[in-house]
C-alpha cells in the first residue's frame, strides 16, 4: 500500500518493524495469537464468561466494536470491525428470550438536531429506572446506533419515560409499550414499523452490481509489466481483466463485442487464463489494486479495467461495468494535467484549500513489490523507471534494501 513521505524508515536491511508486522498480516498473522473474543455477561455484581455460547469467539484480531439493534426486533445485534480479514463482521441476535425492549432515536429541535447530551430515564413498574445518554462517540474507531435501547422483561410496564434535552427542557411520556419510536423535541412519539427477524440477503450482491471509475491526479508508469501492442502505440490502452462465471464480465464483453469502445486499443484478460500462462501478473495487478485503494489482497471486483495513456502510465481504474461515455471523456482528457488533471479525478465540487499539486511516487509501488516479495519485479521496474525514481532522495535506500533482501534470497 502507498507509503508517506517518511515511508522508509530505519532498518532497510529488511529490520523495518512496521513492514514487517504489514507483511505478517498479509499473510494471515494474528496480532491477538488466534485468541477468541471474549464476552462476560454481568451476573448479579459478578461476571460470567459467555464467550461460546453467544457466538461471538471468533479468534480475528478485532479492533471496534458497536452495537444496535440491526433488525428492530428487540435486542441488541453486534458488529466486530478486524484489523486481519473478513475486515467485518455482523453478528445477528437470535438468541431465544422471553424478553423484551424498547428503542427510542430522539430528534432535537431547540437543541442540536441529533440530540447529544439528551438523558431518558425510563421507570418501569417494580424496577429501578434506566437511564442512557446519546453520545457522539462510544469507542474506539467505531460509534453505536445514537438510538437508545432499553431491555425490559415480559412482565414489565412501562411507567413513564422522562427525557432531559440539551438546555435542561423535561419531557415526560406516558401511555408506551415497548417497540421503536422515534421522538421529536416536544412531540409525541411515533411508533416504527417492526422488521422480521431475518435479514434478508441481497439478491444481486455487490460483486456483481459495483461500478466504480477512478481518474487518478497521480499517474503511476507501468511500463515495466504491461506491453503496448504495435497497434495501440498512438492510442490510450484499456487492459481489462474478466472472470469466466462473472455475470457482469460476460455482459460487459457482450457490450464491447456490439459496440467496441472507440479510441481506445481494448485488451481482454482472463483471470483463469493468466493464473495458468502469468501467475506472477496478476498477483502485480492485485498488487495494483491495493496500492491505489489502500487494501491488502482484498478480492478484486471484476471486472476491474486499467486505463494507460501513450506513455504507459496508469491513468483511471474502473471497478464494475464501464460506462462507455465517461470512458469516451476520459480518454479525451488523458493529457490533462496540473490544476485541470486534479479537478477532475476528485468526484465532487468545491474549492481547493491548498494549491499543491503532488505527483506519483514509483518509489512507494516498489516498496510494495519488496513487500509482497517480488524482487525481480521490482528490479525490472526501477530499470524501466530509473530517470524517475532516482529523483527521489530515498532512492539510494530503497536500493540497499532490494540488495539486502536479494542477499537473503539467495542464502540457503
């Protein structure tokens, strides 16, 4: 993944602690030692270990957690965010209980709209009140539903719900039975519509709906894997890369095959096909993918295009179907650059604060193949790209490190 300027820090003899923990992680590492998750239920002042049979000790390196009640039905549902993969995780309640509970999403109207720092205090008969606070913030790298949720047991009624607003306005509700309501600063509550219990799945997943276009400020030169064909020498190259059971591919060629895309030279890649002929290629077109969307071996979704102006620099990625049009106008603005070429790859209006216009740093792509262990790749790329790279003041560094690490290779 892309580096900052301070990218390469100390031990380029491959002693970096920071690329080495990235690179355990890569391959599956365990910050936590494959430990579960643990979850202690509160019994009565002293705590219980109910980690397995709630479901929730799953042994990845979690890093937030938040929870809501995904589906309305009355209980809280948990999401685990991971540093390691699946990056997150839904963890429905499906528990049997003869409980029940009450959400209430509170909307200010003489106070702050979302109503941080309101208080309900909810009383219910025989029992000691609940009180919860709607927070801006409730841990770390995560937030749980600003939504308050109260657990009550079958035989509870509700006695009244007192809530403390923002400017320390009261309001007291009465006549309510558990549910979901949403509340508006001195209105009466409105009762929402109950979910099911199931959580339906989405019948076309995001694999086969996702579109996506790119249109990088910083073009990255490929020259070193990808070959321009004789044909294609004056003209931008699309380098597409398909999946054989892909639904959206086998559309999208279709496309092509009635309405082939115009000044531009196509290039159709087979995964399957090049997982047998090129292996190494498309671990470097994973590679690329990663680098530019920040990720780690993510699953690429497909089909994914590379655009390639007539120097051999990457210039627009497309993630999904590409839209013949904004291909059309991309390839016509290829040779932009400066304050024109930085408007247009940011995919919203607005004003510059800063008038800097930074570049790409093929220093930080081969600190990716090093990573990734592609030494003669990376040898061959910085050949290619010697004229730039040497620019760079870590230069010098980074080829130290590609030494050091060659000398590692080859000692048995």
């Amino acid at each position: 993944m892309p580096l900052g300027n301070s990218g390469i820090g100390p031990g380029l003899d491959g002693s970096d602690p920071a690329r080495q923990l990235q690179e355990y992680v890569r391959r599956g590492a365990s910050f936590s030692g494959n430990e579960s998750h643990v979850v202690f239920s509160n019994e009565e002042g002293s705590f219980k270990n109910v980690s397995s049979i709630t479901g929730l000790d799953s042994k990845d390196d979690g890093r937030s957690v938040c929870f809501t009640d995904w589906d309305l039905d009355g209980d809280l549902d948990v999401w685990i965010g991971n540093r390691s993969g699946p990056q997150i995780r839904f963890f429905q309640n499906s528990n049997p209980s003869d409980g029940q509970g009450i959400n209430i999403h509170l909307s200010g109207k003489s106070c702050n709209r979302d109503a941080i720092g309101a208080r309900v205090i909810l009383k219910a008969r025989g029992n000691l009140p609940q009180t919860r606070t709607v927070t801006a913030g409730s841990g770390f790298l995560a937030q749980s539903s600003k939504t308050l949720h109260f657990g009550l047991a079958k035989e509870d009624i509700i006695e009244e719900i007192e809530i403390l607003w923002p400017g320390n306005k009261a309001q007291n509700i009465s006549n309510i039975v558990p549910g979901n309501y949403h509340i508006e600063q001195g209105s009466e509550p409105v009762k929402l519509e109950l979910r099911s219990k199931e959580i339906t799945k989405d019948p076309n997943p995001l694999q086969e709906t996702f579109n996506d276009r790119t249109f990088l400020s910083q073009r990255l030169p490929l020259t070193a894997f990808f070959e321009r064909p004789q044909e294609a020498k004056d003209k931008p190259l699309l380098i597409c890369l398909t999946v054989e059971d892909c639904k959206v591919c086998v559309a999208q060629k279709k496309e092509w095959e009635l309405s082939p895309p115009a000044d531009v030279h196509l290039q159709l890649i087979s995964e399957s096909d090049l997982a047998i002929s090129d292996p190494e290629k498309l671990r470097i077109i994973q590679l690329t993918y990663d680098h530019f969307f920040d990720v780690s071996a993510r699953e690429i979704p497909t089909p994914l295009s590379f655009l390639i102006d007539q120097k051999n620099r990457l210039c627009a990625i497309y993630r999904g179907p590409i839209d013949q049009d904004l291909l059309l106008e991309d390839c016509i603005n290829i040779g932009i650059n400066g304050y024109q070429l930085r408007s247009r790859s940011v995919p919203f209006s607005g004003s510059w604060a800063s008038k800097q216009i930074s570049s790409a740093r093929p220093l930080n792509f081969v600190e990716d193949l090093l990573d990734a262990g592609l030494l003669d790749p990376a040898a061959n790329y910085i050949n290619k790209e010697l004229n730039s790279l040497k620019e760079d003041e870590l230069f010098p560094m980074l080829l130290k490190r590609l030494e050091a690490l060659k000398s590692d290779r080859a000692d048995p």
